[in-house]
C-alpha cells in the first residue's frame, strides 16, 4: 500500500495529480498517491478514449469515482493513446492499491513532448504544489 505522501522521482507531475512515466516512446499516465489518498476507496474508473485516439494535454481522458467524488482525469501531455488498462475496468481498487504500477490508466505517444513537458512537474516541484494544497 503506498502512503499519500509517496512521490516517485522517475516521472513528472501534474497540477491535477496525474503522473507520467516514459518508457520507452510512450508515456504511461496514472494517477499519484496523493489523489488516492484524496478520493478514498475507488469504485469505478472509466476510461473514454480507445488505442489510436488522439488526445491534447488538459482533456479528459476519463473519470474516476470514489466513495467520496467523481473526479475527471487529464491528459498531462497531447499524443496517441497507444494502451489503455483494461484491467481497471473490474479491478478499479488497483489504483487504490498500487496507484504507481498496476494502477496506471493509459499510455500516450506523446507528439509534442518538448513544447508541453515544461508545464510538467518533476517530484520535489510536485511535493512542494502537495504541500501547498494540503494546507
């Protein structure tokens, strides 16, 4: 179980909570501990875009519904979503269990990484906007 102050240094950061992990010439997108901590038990997550969609950084790619709320999720970054995690479709609380590795939501091939990865957070910027949020 991960503790909502976790932050991984291997990827970036959103405003919104998401996280991006390149591997390769994708970039798998999740969501972080935080935002785990923040929407309680995950009920459902739904995920509206299929492989081959193309997709701009701030749309939603999706919603995820909690005991507490329904919170859309956002790209961090425009591209092509090359995968999407079918297992979230009946299994959601594996964001609530391993939010950093089975738990990721989609994998994007990012078109314009190097113009939008700027509005990116690495994790002590990250931590800090955390720190910044939660008071």
């Amino acid at each position: 179980m991960t503790t909502a102050k976790e932050v991984k240094t291997d990827r970036k950061y959103t405003k919104e909570h998401e996280w991006a992990l390149a591997q390769g010439d994708e970039l798998v997108i999740g969501i972080s501990a935080f935002a785990v901590d923040q929407l309680g038990d995950i009920t459902l997550v739904n995920l509206d875009v299929k492989p081959g969609a193309t997709i701009e950084a701030h749309q939603t790619f999706g919603t995820i519904e909690s005991v507490k709320t329904l919170s859309d999720l956002f790209a961090p970054i425009s591209g092509t979503v090359t995968r999407i995690n079918t297992a979230l479709e009946n299994t959601p609380e594996l964001v609530n269990e391993d939010c950093w590795d089975k738990g990721w939501m989609i994998a994007i091939k990012p078109s314009r990484l190097g113009e939008e990865s700027a509005e990116l957070l690495d994790a002590p910027a990250y931590e800090a906007h955390v720190q910044a949020s939660s008071h």
